[in-house]
C-alpha cells in the first residue's frame, strides 16, 4: 500500500484508514522517525495523543520500565494504548520477554481499563492448517483483572511450548524451532492523567493479604 511512497507517509495513510488524522513515530536510531528520542530516558512525546501503538517495540528498550512510563505520559486521559510484544520463546529476539502480569499490575496501580487481552501462541511459524485463533484471551474469563496466581493458565502456556518443539523435532524442524513465539495482544485504556505508578507484582499481594 503507498507505493513508493517514503516510510512515514506510508504509515499515516494506513492509520488514516481508521480515521486518524495524525501519525508520529519515535525511535532512537532512525532518522525517520518524527521525533529522535531514547525511550530509555525520554519521560513523554513533545506532544500528546490519542491512540500510542507498540508492536515489538519495548522489549528491545533496555530500561523497559521507562517505556511503560513514556506510554503512560504521552497517552491523552482516554487514549488507549495497543501493544503486541512478545512473551514466551524466541530466545535472544529482544532484551526481555514481557509476562501477562506485568500489564495487569500495570493497569490495577494506575486505573487503566484492560478493553483487550489476547495470549496468541507460535505466532510467526504457526502452520496453516491451525488457523490464527488465540490460545485464550483473557479479558473474556469472568471476574480475572490480575493475572495472580493463574497457575492452570502458566502450565498450559507451557505444556503448549513443548508440544510446539515436540512437534519441530519430529518433523525434523529443529532448526525452526526458534522461531516458536508467544506475543500478547493488549489494548489498554488511559483513564486519568496521573503520575504513572511502579506496579508491584499482584500475585504477592494475593498470597499476603495486607492487614
């Protein structure tokens, strides 16, 4: 789509399709980017915005908190942040794995409505024949706002990893079995504009109950 059209161009007329009338992007090293920001620093965007888009981005930002901060403050109260970051396998991709807790706690400090959460399992070398449905979303599961002590949820995950490899080696795929990878599908809703809040990890507040 776009044609020979330059990169950024591109991508605001695909954002426009959904009716967006302003496309930035950040980036470190690129200068294409709108704005030439470290997000393991940088506190917000130059400016403010309504929908923030993170598809495999945070887990190459060493300081990974600073990038949930920077999301945080550059979100417009009622924005919505949509992020697809990887979770389990694909060993070395990034600096970090980003673990469904981590967008629960996110969103229980700082009062953000979770719209969306969707675990998609072997995302990249998924075969055809196993269609593109997720594994479990669990934004559908009754009452489930923190992934605390979800232990049946963790040796699933898990059991399903190892299906995935079980199934490369035995048809001598070995060598693709790197590219079996977990992602999360997050769309995360801004309610206030408050200082952003470091998450402690729910499950321990589950397991000691404070008095």
């Amino acid at each position: 789509m776009g044609g020979a059209l330059p990169y950024s161009e591109r991508q605001a007329l695909f954002y426009s399709l959904f009716g967006l009338k302003v496309y930035a992007s950040v980036d470190t090293y690129d200068d294409r980017a709108t704005f030439r920001q470290d997000l393991n620093s940088a506190p917000r965007a130059p400016e403010k915005f309504d929908l923030l888009v993170d598809f495999g981005t945070s887990e190459h930002v060493f300081n990974i908190g600073n990038a949930f901060v920077y999301t945080h403050n550059t979100l417009r109260p009622g924005g919505v942040c949509l992020k697809v970051l990887p979770t389990f396998g694909d060993n070395c991709h990034g600096f970090y794995n980003i673990h469904p807790t981590v967008y629960f706690d996110i969103a229980r400090v700082n009062d953000y409505d979770i719209l969306d959460f969707r675990y998609v399992d072997d995302m990249i070398s998924r075969p055809d024949e196993r269609g593109c449905s997720s594994l479990l979303s669990l934004a559908d599961m009754d009452g489930l706002n923190s992934f605390a002590g979800c232990a049946a949820i963790q040796s699933r995950i898990s059991r399903n990893f190892a299906d995935i490899l079980d199934r490369a080696v035995s048809h001598g795929r070995i060598g693709e079995a790197h590219n079996s990878v977990d992602y999360c599908f997050v769309a995360l809703r801004k309610r206030n504009d408050t200082p952003f809040r470091y998450p402690g990890q729910g499950v321990y507040l589950t397991e000691f109950p404070q008095t």
